[in-house]
C-alpha cells in the first residue's frame, strides 16, 4: 500500500527539521510546510495521511488550517501543536484529533502519530 504521508506545518525550520526526520526514520514518507497556506496547498495535492499544524505561524495560523484542512477532507487525522498551553481553552482546537506541547522530546508526538494511524 506504501509509505503513510505525513504532513507537518511549522514556521520554525529545526521543528520541520527534527519532527521530519523522526517519522522518516519511523519509515513515513513525509512533506513540509512553512505556513499554513502553504500546509492548506500541499493538503490539496499530496492527500497526507495526517497533518501536524503548529497553531501559531505568521499569516494563515494552524486553527484556521485547520478549519480549512476539515473542509478538504474531515476524516484526515490533525495533531495540533504549540509552545503555548492557553491554546487548550480554545473551542476550534477542540476539532483536532490531539494536541501536543511542543517539545524537543517528540516521544509524546510519535505515540499519537501511531496511535492516529492505526486507528
């Protein structure tokens, strides 16, 4: 069936950098955004198989990726992340399938990753 695609969004390089490498050693087959257009685009041509989307990024922000990645397609699993806790009290959040901390530590991430894609 090949490689599940996996799309992360972050406007910071190293977290695009390390979480990428992460999965690929995972063995996923993985693309990179810089901005939520550019996520919300490459959503549109690649059909991942789950989106990462740091909520906060200068122009489109990952809620509203969000927003328009459910409207693509609601049943592609999304992981919200941000180095901000106050985002958990957020309603749109909330239609995301996990939110994570972010972290240097991407255990916590590659659990969900799993746990998503096995579901």
């Amino acid at each position: 069936m090949g490689k599940k695609k996996i799309l992360i969004a972050d406007d910071e390089a190293n977290i695009r950098m390390l979480f990428g490498k992460e999965l690929e050693d995972e063995g996923f087959e993985v693309y990179t955004a810089a901005s939520g257009e550019e996520a919300v685009e490459m959503f549109g041509r690649i059909r991942p198989d789950l989106v990462t989307l740091d909520i906060k990024m200068p122009g489109m922000g990952g809620i509203a990726a969000l927003g328009a990645i459910r409207e693509k397609d609601p049943t592609v699993p999304v992981i919200m992340l941000t180095a901000y806790s106050e985002f958990k009290k957020d309603f749109d959040v909330w239609a995301a399938d996990a939110y994570i901390r972010k972290s240097g530590d991407v255990e916590e991430l590659m659990a969900k990753v799993r746990f998503l894609l096995a579901s």
